[in-house]
C-alpha cells in the first residue's frame, strides 16, 4: 500500500511540475498571444518561483503540527484554483496572478509530499521513495510538457491548465479516499527550528542548492529559444526533443535515486555537478552541429535529474528531525534560483540578443557549486555537525 501512496503523491508531483516547466515550452506562444518580449514573457517563471520561494515555508511552518494527508490536499485544491484562474486569463497582469497562487500552492504540496515519503519508507530506502517524487518532475518534462505543446497547437495555451485543473480533483479525490493519514513534525518552536540553520552543512546545502538551481534556470527557461535560434529546430520538433529530453531525466532519477542508496548522496551530487558543468561549458561549441548540440543537451539533462534525489536526500539525511522545515527553506532556495536564473536569463538574452552565452553562465555557476558541495562534504567527513 506504501507503494501506491507513493506512486499517488508521484503524480501530484507531475502535475504540480507539468504547470512549472510547460511555461518554457511555450513561451514563444505566451508572448505572442499577449503580444510581450519572451524576456518578458519568463519573468512569469520568476514570479512563480518567488511565490514558490517565500510562500511555501511560511505556510509550511505554520501547518507544521497539521497532518500531511489534510495539507496535501489543501494544497491541491488551492492549485486547481490557481489552474483556473490561468485558464481563465486573457491579460499578462491576470496570468501573472495566477502564476503567484500556483506556485505557493506547488511548493506546499511538494514539501509535504517529500516529508511524507520519509515517513512511509524505511531509512535504507529514503533514496529510492525520494527519487520517485522527483521522477514526477522528470515525468513531467517526458509527457506533461510536450503534451502541453501539443494541447496548446491544438487549442490555446491557456487549454493546458484546464486539463490539468481536472486531473489534478482526479489525484485529490483519490488523495482523499487512499492516503493514510501522516503526522506532522513534533511540535517544536519556530526558534527551535531556526537553529537547524545553524548547521553548516545545512547552511552549505542550501548555497549548493542556490547555485545549482540558478544554473538550472539560466539554460531551460530559454531552452526552447535555443533550441529554434541556435540550433535551428522547427517549431514542430520541440516537443518531440522535449519528449527525448525527459526520458533521459527519468533514466537520471532513477539512477540518482537508486545511486543514493548504493553509494550515498556525496558520490552522486558530485558526480553529477562536474558532468552538468561539462556539457554545458562545451553546448555552445556543439551547438554548430544539431546532432552534437542536442546530443550534449540529452548529458546535461540526464546528470541534472541524477542530482536532484541526491540532493533532497542530503537535507532530509542531516536534519531528520526537522525534515519539514528544512525541505521548505530549501524549497525556498530553489525557486529563489530558479528565479535569479530566469531573470538573469532574461538580462543575457536582451542585452546580447541571443541564448548562445547562457549556458557558459550555467556552467560557471555549477562549478561555484560544486566547490560549494566539496567544502560541504568535506565537514561532514571531519563530524562537524553544528556551530559553537
């Protein structure tokens, strides 16, 4: 039954990712549609991560004591509301509202739903439960985004979010009548809480996941840009090397997920970090030919999914006390970089008028990490556990 839970709150995890990331994949549509620059057009990825940024620990401190089965479901029902309200918006300022309750929303459910998994597996198999949560986010580039695309060739973009709006009352109906219910973390107060961030691995963690999280987003937010300036895809073959793109982020999570449990998180971050640098550092040399070009993409893709789990894992292994907490500052620090990215993207492309420089940016930006992730690990070799 665990694993069916599991698999339950994997799909949540698709579609909450599917409304994060199908916006880079039309944003060329988005801002024709609304008649916005696509530099513009992304800051609809930085509002969302901001929202996601500060909303979610706030209201996941505050729900702390709630049981996770009664926030789950909270929290999707407050997304389809913000699924509405973009299928609903034929205005920038209404879209970008919209994009706000999305992501506090997104960032509560999926903070509950990795403290959840942890509390539903043995320890030995963290790893793997963690992975299958992220394997929705990978799922999501595989079927949620072209599916996107393709909805919105079909009808309009604004479609996607009332398909998503529908399947997402089908996973909280199903939410409702199959979760068990999972407690909360014990009561402790928010001052109690805030000395986990004492901790300087904690502290380490979260500049690493900074780091990662702006290089992440410097490159995909105007990934599709790529794609058709740079390399020279039709319009049509984007989805379809979105679909080549999220089967080999599936093939990363299963590999990070499965490489946690067999050779821990230190190996598989730093593994991960030196090939997500590599290959982005050599992308705008390979982008002269499409073959090299796309196949230097499918790497990166591939090594940033192998990350993700690990990285989760890493929080979850330092503070199992106050997985919730820290889970929601880090969630924080994602989307703080993934908006730093978006808009540092943004500034690039209009300064340059191209997306060719980006992903040197993103490569300089995991190597920062990845001296980040040594020192981190580095402390916990020598059991330096928490400041004086």
């Amino acid at each position: 039954m665990n694993r069916l839970n599991i698999y339950l709150l994997s799909l949540g995890a698709f579609l909450v990712a599917t409304v994060e990331l199908v916006v880079a994949g039309i944003l060329n549509i988005i801002a024709d549609d609304l008649n916005i620059s696509i530099a513009l057009a992304g800051q609809l990825i930085t509002v969302y991560s901001i929202a996601y940024a500060i909303g979610t620990p706030i209201i996941v401190t505050l729900t702390s004591r709630v049981g996770r089965k009664k926030l789950l479901i909270a929290s999707l029902a407050v997304f389809i509301i913000g699924s509405l309200a973009s299928f609903l918006s034929t205005q920038y300022a209404v879209l970008m509202a919209a994009r706000l309750i999305l992501g506090v929303s997104a960032g509560v459910f999926i903070v509950a739903a990795l403290s959840s998994v942890a509390k539903l597996v043995p320890a030995d198999r963290i790893g793997s439960a963690i992975g299958k949560i992220v394997l929705g986010f990978s799922s999501a580039m595989v079927l949620g985004v072209p599916i996107g695309i393709a909805i919105t060739n079909w009808f309009s973009w604004q479609f996607i979010f009332a398909v998503l709006g529908i399947v997402t009352l089908v996973v909280l109906i199903g939410m409702v009548r199959l979760l068990p219910e999972i407690e909360g973390d014990a009561p402790v107060s928010f001052k109690s809480q805030m000395t986990v961030l004492r901790n300087p691995l904690i502290i380490s963690g979260l500049l690493l996941s900074l780091f990662w999280n702006t290089g992440n987003s410097v490159i995909f937010t105007y990934l599709t840009p790529f794609l058709q300036s740079i390399l020279h895809m039709k319009a049509s073959s984007v989805g379809i090397m979105m679909l080549v793109l999220g089967v080999f982020g599936v093939a990363g999570t299963r590999l990070g997920g499965f490489g946690v449990d067999k050779w821990g998180t230190a190996r598989i971050i730093g593994f991960s970090l030196v090939v997500s640098a590599a290959a982005l550092a050599f992308l705008p040399i390979a982008s002269a030919s499409l073959v090299l070009g796309l196949a230097v993409l499918v790497i990166w893709m591939f090594s940033i999914f192998v990350t993700a789990p690990a990285l989760q894992t890493y929080f979850v292994q330092q503070a199992p006390q106050s997985s919730n907490f820290v889970l929601s500052v880090n969630t924080s620090i994602t989307h703080l970089g993934v908006a730093i990215g978006a808009g540092a993207g943004g500034l690039i492309v209009s300064s340059t008028s191209t997306v060719i420089h980006n992903p040197w940016i993103s490569s300089s930006t995991y190597a920062v990490g990845l001296a980040i992730a040594i020192a981190s690990f580095l402390l916990r070799k020598r059991g330096i556990s928490e400041m004086a």
